[in-house]
C-alpha cells in the first residue's frame, strides 16, 4: 500500500512539474506579447501625436488662408463701391 501511495505521489509530482513548466512558457509568452503590444502601442501613440501636430499645422495654413481670402473679398467690395459711387458721381 506504501508503495502504491508512493508511486501515485510520484506521478502527481510528475504531472505538476510539467504543467508547471508548460504554464512557464506559456507566462513567456505572454510576457513577450505584452511587451510587443506595448512597443506597438508607443509607436501609435507617437503616430497620433504626430498626426494631431500635422493636422493644427494644416488648420492653421488654411485658416490664415481663409483670412487672406476674406480680407480680399472685403477689399473688393471696397473697390466695388468706390467705382459705384465715382460712376454715380460721373453721371
């Protein structure tokens, strides 16, 4: 009977000692995918940053665009109205 007890107490030693060498490579391996993750989530965050400084970069060329277009536009109108009047006066 002890030596059956022995040999069963071997077996479970056995089987624990390779499910826990199974489970440290498993940890492993995510401990490697974590790390790649978190590489990856850098590299993102640094390509939004980027993203986010291009894109008020781009807002700000077409506001000033959009300012020298609307300073025209009044200029225009001002030049329009002078040759309305002289012609009126003209007349």
């Amino acid at each position: 009977m002890l030596d059956n007890t022995l040999s069963e107490l071997e077996t479970a030693i056995r089987d624990l000692l390779q499910r826990n060498q199974r489970l440290t490579a498993r940890t492993q391996e995510l401990e490697q995918a974590l790390l790649a993750a978190r590489d990856e989530n850098d590299t993102l965050q640094l390509s939004l940053l980027e993203q986010e400084e291009h894109g008020a970069s781009t807002r700000q060329r077409v506001e000033g665009l959009l300012a020298l277009l609307s300073a025209q536009s009044v200029e225009q109108a001002v030049a329009a109205d002078a040759e309305q009047r002289h012609a009126a006066s003209v007349e």
